[in-house]
C-alpha cells in the first residue's frame, strides 16, 4: 500500500533531490578524496591505454603518501580561545564573564575529538561544518539543558543550489544524519522498524552497505517570513517534526478556545493569556522548544508549577488574604471548555513573578498589583521578551575560501597529480630493482650445474658453444628516478608552502637558529590563510554558543576561571544580567557584543615557551625584585598557572615564608614600640624627678 505524503514533506523531498543532483560530483569528489588520503594504491592513467588488458585501472604495490605526510604536518591541536569585546565601556565585565563561561565550555564539551577531526577534514575535503543545539535532555540539580556541538562532515550536508557565499545566505538548508531506529523511538516516539536506511554511505568514505538497525534522518531548516528558522525532520516518507520559528519559547494551549494550559497548582482566573514560563521539561526540544503535539501523559507530565524558573504560581502571592482560596488546576481537560486537544503556541513572553536580584546586582521587579479583564484585583507579572538567534545552527569552517564554491580549497586535489606519479615512480623503482641481478647464457643443450661446488667439470661439444656462455650484471641504476622522485615531492610540498623547518626536518638552507626560525615563519605565513578562516569560524561558533546560552539557559550557570594570582575565581552566568529596560520601561536583551579568537592562546599552549618567558620576566625584573619574596610568590603563581610542576607546592612555601617573615616583622614593630614607650616613660620620669629636685634646690636658695 503506497504511503500518503503530506505537502510539506514532498516539498522537502523535492529540495532534497535538488540539493543531491547539484551536490553529488561534490560527493564523489569527497569520497576520492578520503581513499587518497588513506593510502589508495589507484594509478590514474596517462596516456590511451595506459590501464590493464581488461580495461581497469593499474595499481602500485607501494605507496608513498605524500597526501597524509603534508596533511598531518598542518594538524594542530590548539584549540581557539575566545576573545569578546563590548561595544560599550560598562559591558567590560559582562564580556569578561562570557570569555570564561565560553571557556568553561570549551572544556566540557568534547572539542578535543572535534578540534582533531575538523584539522583532518578541512585539508581534505576544503570545509566542515558545526551544528549547534540546546540539549535539553541534559540536567542537574539545578539546571536544565546544555549547549551541543556536532561535527557535520560534507557528505552530510545539503545545501541549496547556486548559493556559494555561505549558509547564511541560502533560503533552506539540509543536513543528514545517521542515526538508529531505537534513538528514533526515544527521542519522537515513532516506531521505525519496518524502515530502511536511505543513505548509508554518509557514514563513511567506503560506501557503507546497509544495516537493519541504522536510518539517515534529515533535518532541514529554512528561513521564514518574519526572519525566524523553521524546522522540518523526516526520515524516508514519515514526517517526525515540523515547528515554525523554531528556536522561539513555546507552550501549551487549548484548540478549541485557544487559552494557555494552566501549570498545575496555578489559581484559574490568575492567569494571562501568554507569558507564562515553561516549566522546566516543557523548556526545550530541538533546540530549546516542544513539538506541536504532544501526548496527554507528556504535556500533564510536565506541568510541574514549582520548578519554574523566575517565578512561583500565581497564588504563592495573594491579592487579598480574606478572600476564599480560588479552585486549582490539577491537570486534565481544559477549564474553560472541556476540551481535551491541546497543541503548542509561541510565546513572545516571559513572566517575572518574583523580583529577580542577579550576582552582578541587575534587578528586575516582580509581579505588581493590577486588574485582570473582569475588574477583579489580581497580580499582574513583568513581562519580559524572550530571546531569539534567529541564526542558521550551522558554522562552516572552510580552509581558503574559492570563488564559486561553498567548501574551500582541497589540498588532496592540488597535490593529487603529484601522487600519482609518485606511486608510478616507485613502482617503477621496485619492478627494476627486482629485475636487476646476475643472468647467466648457456647454449641451448647444455645441461651445466651452476651450484658452487669447486673442481667441477664442464664438457662442452665445440668452441662455438663455449663462446654461448657468458655472465651479465643487472644492477638497475636509479639515478635519474630518484631525482625525478624528489623533484616532484619537492613540487608537492611547495604548492601547500610547506618547509622542512615547518616539518621539523633537518633543512641544509638554515644555517642557523634564526635561520630556521625565519624558515619555518615563511611556512606559516603561506598556510596564515587557513588559520584565520578556523579562527573566523570558532568566533562565530563562539558568538552561537552564547546566544543559545542567552535564550535558554534559564538557570545562572557556574563559571570558574584563574585570576592574575593564579587563584580559582567563581561567578556565574545569568542571562538575567544581560536584560535592559530603556527609559519608556521596555524590556530588551543586550547582545551587542564582538566575538574573536585569542591570538595569544597558541603561546599560551606551549608550555615550555611560556616558562622560559616567564623565567625572563622575573630575571629582567617585570614582576618586581627577584630578591623579596612577594616577588617570588607572584613569579610562581604564574607558574602554576601554566602546569609547571611543583610550583603549587613552591608558592605554598613561600606564602609560608611570607607568613612568617610578617609576623616577625609584626613582632619586631611591636618591641621597637614598647621600647619606645618604655624610653618616653623613662623620659618623663627622669623629667619629673628633675622637675622635683629644681624645685627643692629653689625653696632651699629661699
């Protein structure tokens, strides 16, 4: 029986198919690439006939992957800082706090496995991609929801055709990914098990064949009419998932008559038409929002009033204490109609119900007295706007940007000629110097031992066959192929700019330490280009990363950082700090904030050059006299700082030292002073007594 397709789907189906046809050499190309990358013992013809008697292509049986060596030799493992810069003065410590809450993030998330695939997949395949999303399965204690970054691989890409300067500028977008029948279940409730995988080479370089379990889900996003992301998920001809500006708070309502779903325990006859807050499970799905429909169990399930965040149900603060206790709602139908169909509306609006008072001292009043619709007292909340991107959740981080194309430039493909002929070169040096040796000629009849037992006779018919007998060398001279070889694997590595210096390879140019240093600057000045495009796309990464962080984290999440004295700081992020009210008493949030990358952290990386710098700081005298012990202190605080070992224990000795030579000096002081006060005791005494005797000797005179 054929499945009926809703007008949606097919419309996505059909982008679907626009975007392989336009996208398919691209992927083909991908594929080639990753197999040279990897070693493929492949020769590409190059002449007419240059292939196999059955017409396929030859193979070498040895391969010098000049690919791999110039590709590994980019690869770093440094990691982008972020730097925020404020556009206003009074923001500084709001960027501070981003710097370190980004930071933090960088280090929960797994960016090191990410970090070291993107190095691999940039080179090769000239971009990859970053998908970000608010993980709202992810809690503690005290928090709902944490930011997610994925690596998207080109294959899983989809782009709209004709569209190259970047996703930003395409009206849709696809991505797909792999993914499992039982993780369908879990996080859609859909029971795929009669599905099949659709495209399961995007798993791999190899052309992965297909396996009962797995299933490509696709995940497309288009920018609507108000500048908002919509967002589309189906897998094959079954739709999971279609929300209109996405990343925008939704909630609850009837759909008979439209009213917000009262939170369980919440006053009826309180409440307003938008506004209220999610509780807490109903906070996010997708990226911080609920699907359309939703179960009965799942809508009721999450109607918790106490955990919602910036508030308490409305009647935790009452109008009038001598009134009756209103009725409650405690879940089921609608209170108004009876009906029992419910679906999801955005909500522009966030309730502040209790005064909000945030570390940094922002305050933001509660809910005030008012009347609602009926001229009846109530408490009516601040109203505050909640935050939207409106961003693509997707980053593309290209390595040199090429006109025309949405990826960069492919390494693998401008050196790609020059391994093939590497591989024909060295085949070519094995076929000849396992045809080389010692070839003996013997007459056609002759029957000789050619064993090297001594003393053994040779009959032989007739001097003309004595003459048929000879001994040739082969010793298959290389000269001119391992020059050609050198010549074409120095042509290789010029083409990318990359030195022996750059390699840390013994380089004959460099005569000197300067030398080589200047050597290896020259490298990193031709390769400068694809560092600032991963810089520019982890700046952007880090400006989604708040921006996720600002619309959904509803709870002050901890930051810890070292400050200059290498002591652990905390604070926290609230995203309450970064809400404004303008002079007319509207609210809004302030982003306007700069996002770049620290282009001090590769130093700050290296451990051992940071030491020695610091080593010179404290000897030239930056950090103050080497000889007092304030000095020292401050000197290995930095060092702990930077990992150096013992120096935790060094600074703790000398903060001991410290300790003590204060509380000599206390003691010292405090001696100086009774001496001082026994002295001007003995002063004043010795004083009177002379005072006493002048005044005897003057009565005695009289």
């Amino acid at each position: 029986m054929e499945r009926k397709i809703s007008e949606k789907l097919a419309r996505w189906q059909e982008r679907l198919q626009q975007s392989d046809n336009e996208w398919k050499s691209e992927v083909d190309d991908m594929d080639k690439r990753e197999k040279l990358y990897n070693g493929d013992r492949t020769l590409s013809p190059l002449v007419e006939g240059d292939t196999k008697r059955n017409g396929q292509p030859k193979k070498t049986s040895h391969v010098r992957n000049i690919i791999f060596e110039n590709i590994e030799s980019q690869v770093s493992s440094t990691i982008p800082q972020p730097k925020v810069t404020p556009r206003r003065k009074k923001d500084e410590r709001l960027a501070n706090i981003i710097e370190h809450f980004l930071r933090n993030e960088l280090d929960r998330l797994p960016f090191e496995t990410i970090n070291d695939m993107a190095e691999r997949t940039v080179p090769i395949q000239g971009g990859t991609g970053f998908l970000v999303e608010w993980d709202n399965t992810k809690r503690t204690h005290s928090t709902v929801g944490e930011i997610a970054v994925t690596l998207l691989h080109p294959k899983q890409f989809g782009p709209q055709p004709g569209v190259y300067t970047g996703i930003r500028d395409m009206d849709w977008f696809i991505t797909k990914m792999p993914t499992t029948k039982d993780a369908i279940r879990r996080k859609y409730g859909v029971d795929l098990t009669d599905e099949g995988e659709s495209e399961p080479d995007i798993r791999s370089a190899d052309g992965e064949s297909q396996t009962d379990d797995s299933l490509t889900l696709y995940i497309g996003f288009e920018i609507n009419e108000r500048g908002g992301i919509n967002r589309y998920e189906w897998v094959n001809d079954i739709e999971l998932l279609d929300l209109t500006d996405y990343q925008a708070r939704r909630q609850p309502i009837c759909k008979k008559c439209g009213r917000v779903r009262p939170l369980r325990g919440q006053v009826l006859g309180a409440e307003t038409q938008e506004g209220n807050l999610l509780p807490d499970p109903m906070r996010g799905f997708a990226g911080g929002l609920i699907p359309q429909e939703l179960s009965e169990q799942e809508i009721a399930g999450g109607l918790m009033a106490e955990e919602m965040a910036g508030g308490v149900p409305l009647d935790a603060i009452p109008v009038d204490a001598q009134e009756p206790k209103p009725e409650r709602y405690d879940g089921g139908p609608c209170p108004w109609c009876g009906a029992d169909d419910w679906t999801t509306k955005e909500q522009e609006y966030e309730q502040i119900l209790l005064p909000v008072e945030t570390a940094l001292g922002n305050h933001i009043d509660g809910a005030a007295p008012g009347l609602d619709e009926y001229g009846n007292p109530v408490m009516k909340p601040t109203m505050v706007p909640f935050y939207k991107p409106d961003l693509y959740p997707i980053v593309l981080q290209k390595s040199v940007s090429v006109y025309g194309k949405l990826l960069g430039n492919s390494d693998v493909d401008v050196i790609a000629d020059q391994q093939n002929t590497i591989n024909r070169i060295e085949q070519k040096i094995i076929d000849r110097l396992v045809k080389a040796g010692t070839r003996i000629t013997l007459p056609d009849n002759a029957t000789l031992r050619t064993d090297p037992e001594d003393g053994e006779r040779w009959y032989i018919g007739s001097p003309a066959d004595k003459a048929l007998i000879g001994v040739y060398d082969f010793k298959g001279d290389l000269q001119y192929e391992l020059l050609y070889l050198a010549n074409v694997y120095e042509e290789a590595r010029q083409i990318l700019g990359i030195t022996d210096s750059f390699q840390g390879r013994q380089d004959s140019t460099a005569t000197s330490g300067k030398a080589k240093e200047f050597s290896a600057a020259q490298a990193a000045g031709r390769l400068e280009s694809k560092r600032v495009m991963k810089d520019a796309a982890y700046a952007e990464l880090f400006e989604m990363m708040f921006k996720y962080a600002l619309a959904y984290s509803d709870e002050p999440r901890s930051v810890t950082y070292k400050d200059s004295r290498g002591e652990t700081v905390y604070e926290e992020f609230n995203r309450y700090d970064f809400l404004e009210q303008d002079a007319d008493g509207g609210w809004h949030w302030n982003d306007q904030f700069l996002f770049s990358c620290d282009t001090s952290a590769p130093l700050a990386s290296n451990r051992e050059a940071m030491w020695q710098e610091t080593r010179q700081n404290l000897q030239t005298g930056a950090f103050g006299d080497p000889g007092q012990t304030e000095t020292l202190i401050l000197f290995w605080s930095k060092m702990e700082e930077l990992h150096y070992p013992g120096a935790a224990s060094t600074k703790k000795y000398l903060e001991e030292k410290l300790s003590r030579e204060q509380q000599m000096q206390a003691q010292q002081m405090q001696m100086q002073m009774q001496m001082q006060q026994a002295q001007a005791v003995q002063q004043v005494e010795a004083q009177a007594r002379q005072d006493a005797l002048n005044e005897v000797n003057t009565r005695t005179r009289v």
